[in-house]
C-alpha cells in the first residue's frame, strides 16, 4: 500500500494545517516541485507562490511567502513567514503592492534585489488572487 | 474612632476597586493563555528551523553568513531594543526591564561611544525621558499580541542596518519567559547571530542522522535565506516572551491588589460593627440619662 504524506504548514504565528494528502506540490525558488508519498529526503528553500495540497481528487491552495521546506519520511513540513488560503489573499493590497514597488529606486545591487523581490512577492499574491 | 457612615462609604469604595483589580486578573489570566499558545507556536517554528540547519551542517555545509561575523571587540556603534509595556498595573515588570536596561547602557557606554536605544512600549519610553535618555526610535504599535510581519519589518532593518556596518551589535532587553513561576529580564546580544540553533530548546529526538539530503537549489542559497530566518524568529520570541511575561507579571499584582482589597475590606468591616454599636450604645445612654432626669 502507499502511504500517504503529512503535510505540515507553519508560520511563526500558528500551526496554518496539519493535514494528511496525496500529493503536495511546492513553489521553490526556481520553480514548482511536485511531492509524492515515498519522496527522497529533501530540504529546499521556497519563493513566493502556491502550495497546492491535493486529497483524493479535492485540491487545496495556499498562499506562501518564502520560507523553507524539509521533506523526510513522509512528512512535508513548509516553514513561512505567512500562508492564507488563496481566498484570502487580498487582490487590492497586492496590486497596490505591485504599484509601489515598481517605484522603489533601482540604483545599488542591493537596492534592486530588493525591488526584484517585492514586485515577485506581488505578482506571486496577484496571481494566487486570480486563482481563488 | 470615625463615624460609621464614612467607613461604610470607605468600604464600598474598596469593593469597587476589589471589583476592578478582579476583572484585571481575569482578562490578563485569558491573554496570557493566548500569549502562551503563540509562543509555543514559535518556539514550534524554531525548533524546525534549527532542525533544519542540523541537517544541512551533517551534510557537510559550512554555516557561513555576513549576520554571523565575528563581533569586534569594541564595537564603534550598537544599538539597544528594550521591551516594555504599554501599560502599567503589572508589578515590577517595567521597572525590573528598565533598571537592566540602563545597567546595560552604562556597560556598555564605556566601551562603546555611539549606542542608539530604541524603545518598545509607552512605559519604557517616559522612564527614559525622565532619566533625559532620548530614545532613537520608539515603537507603541506591538501591544500585547506582536504581530509576526510587524516585527520583521523591526528586524530587516536592523539586518540592513548591521550589514550596512551601520551597527556592529544589536542587544536586546526583555523579559525571558521560563516558566509560569519565573520570568527574568534578561538582555540578549542578537547581532551578531552567536549560533543558529535554539540552545535551549528541548529536544523532541534528532533527525535521522546518516541519511542522504537532497538540497534545492543549493546549500549556499539556503542559508543566504535561513540565517535571517533565524534572527527574525528569534526577535519575535523576545517580544512573544515580554508579551506572556507582561500578562503573567499583571495577573500576579492584581491578584495581590484583590487579595489586599479583601483583607481591607474585613478591617473596615469590623471597625464599622464596632462604630455602629458605640454609636448605638451612646444613644441608649443618651435616652436613659434623658428618662433618669425627667423622673428625678
């Protein structure tokens, strides 16, 4: 028999779900990673995007905010600065978001990773908005 | 002795703060419960984090990260974060933090000429004042449920600011919570990061040691990523800690405050029996003697 995973989502504040399921899919850094019962030891660092945990044919999607994820023995733990079902992902602030960091200064390295990150943290909330 | 009427009146006023003190002791008995359960949920959150960082250490990575740098010995610039709360009516709480908090300053000015304080909480900041000790930066937004985003925003910028070299060192005053008997003020060097790990945190077991870990995208990258992590989630403890310990701090004084309002009340109820049956005995006198004349 395959054995299901344990999807474990936490923030700082509050435990977001504690769930078993199908298939977990992630949103990494460089792109999307699909989980499967049985997956090889892992530890991965997240972007800003969706986790789509999916049991039996019903499919759940959160909201993440960076973050990290460790994956052994069948359990997924996601560890971010925020989750919130994609419901509740508040389309007006992230697009003003959006407005304010396209305004943000672009002149030192650092200065532009940081206006890459916000307006990839925007766009990631837009779209999971869209999805809902 | 006074006349009955005004201990009665002195008595119902005590009831009335009794009262108060009373409901004070519940609402912060209810907060602390939940101030508790979201210190658990950190302490949760950074448990795994250190787990995390144990697996990638066993996997032969080097923890090497800019926040980590070793501090110099005289630190040209520091700042100082002292937590306190908004509200008063909690014992020595505030006045324990303060007073360690300017034992610290006075340490740490001998050695280091630029400190910049920055204080949470409206308590802190007027005891600051009136020792003409002008804040940096003053925070009243945190209240008793410091919410995670505002304090990231609190720690980014001092990792800007520490990377920056515009501060070589961040301590921090609080209240530690150990237990529900004990809190201490204590004061924590954060910046530089002495160890990514909670030291004290209690081991739930140790992940499988000796397994293979696949690393996505790469350690490095990771831990570009986890060492801040790990400094926002340790600032967050601090202020969930003052938090819990500010309830447990108000919880006992009130407690203390009603059970004086009860002892008061028991004095001034006896001295009013008393009063009263004097103030009786004294009239029945006055009618006796009154009778005695007319009959005489």
């Amino acid at each position: 028999m395959i054995p299901r995973l344990t999807c474990i989502l936490v923030t700082p504040e509050h435990t977001v779900v504690e769930a078993e399921a199908d298939f977990v899919a992630l949103p990494l850094d460089d792109g999307e990673l699909g989980v499967a019962p049985r997956r090889a030891p892992l530890i991965g660092r997240l972007g800003f995007g969706q986790v789509r945990v999916r049991v039996g044919r019903k499919e759940t999607r959160y909201y993440v905010d960076a973050g990290f994820v460790q994956i052994a023995d069948n359990v997924v733990y996601v560890l971010t600065n925020r989750a919130l079902p994609v419901e509740a992902v508040n389309r007006a602030a992230a697009e003003q978001q959006l407005e304010a960091a396209r305004k943000l200064p672009l002149v030192t390295p650092q200065q532009e990773s940081a206006r890459d990150r916000a307006l990839r943290q925007a766009r990631a909330q837009l779209h999971a908005a869209r999805r809902a | 002795m006074p006349k009955a009427r005004t201990l009665d009146k002195r008595r119902a006023s005590i009831r009335n703060i009794r009262k108060i003190t009373r409901t004070m002791e519940l609402i912060a008995n209810g907060r602390f419960r939940k101030a508790l359960d979201r210190a658990t949920a950190a302490t949760g959150y950074a448990w795994r984090l250190a787990q995390l960082v144990a697996t990638l250490v066993e996997s032969g990575t080097t923890v090497r990260h800019p926040l980590l740098a070793a501090t110099p010995t005289t630190p040209r610039s520091c700042a100082l974060l002292v937590l306190t709360a908004n509200r008063g009516m909690c014992g020595g709480f505030n006045a324990g933090v303060i007073r360690l908090a300017l034992e610290h300053y006075t340490q740490l000015s001998w050695r280091c000429p630029q400190i910049a304080v920055d204080v949470s909480g409206k308590r802190g900041i007027a005891a600051l004042k009136q020792r003409n000790l002008a804040p940096a930066q003053t925070f009243t937004q945190f209240e008793d449920r410091p919410a995670y985003h505002a304090v990231q925003t609190l720690a980014d910028d001092y990792m800007g600011r520490f990377l920056r070299g515009e501060i070589q060192r961040l301590d921090v005053v609080y209240t530690r919570y150990f237990s529900s008997t004990r809190q201490e003020a204590v004061v924590e060097t954060l910046l530089p990061l002495a160890s990514l790990g909670e030291s004290d945190a209690p081991d739930h077991g140790t992940s499988p040691a000796g397994t293979l870990v696949e690393v996505l995208p790469s350690a490095d990258s990771i831990l570009e990523e986890v060492v801040p992590a790990c400094f926002r989630i340790r600032l967050f403890k601090c202020f969930l800690d003052a938090a819990a310990s500010e309830h447990i701090a108000r919880m006992v004084a009130m407690k203390a405050a009603t059970e004086n309002a009860d002892e008061i009340i028991r004095h001034l109820s006896m001295t009013y029996n008393r009063a009263r049956q004097a103030q009786i005995t004294g009239e029945i006198m006055e009618i006796i003697g009154g009778v005695e004349a007319l009959q005489s």
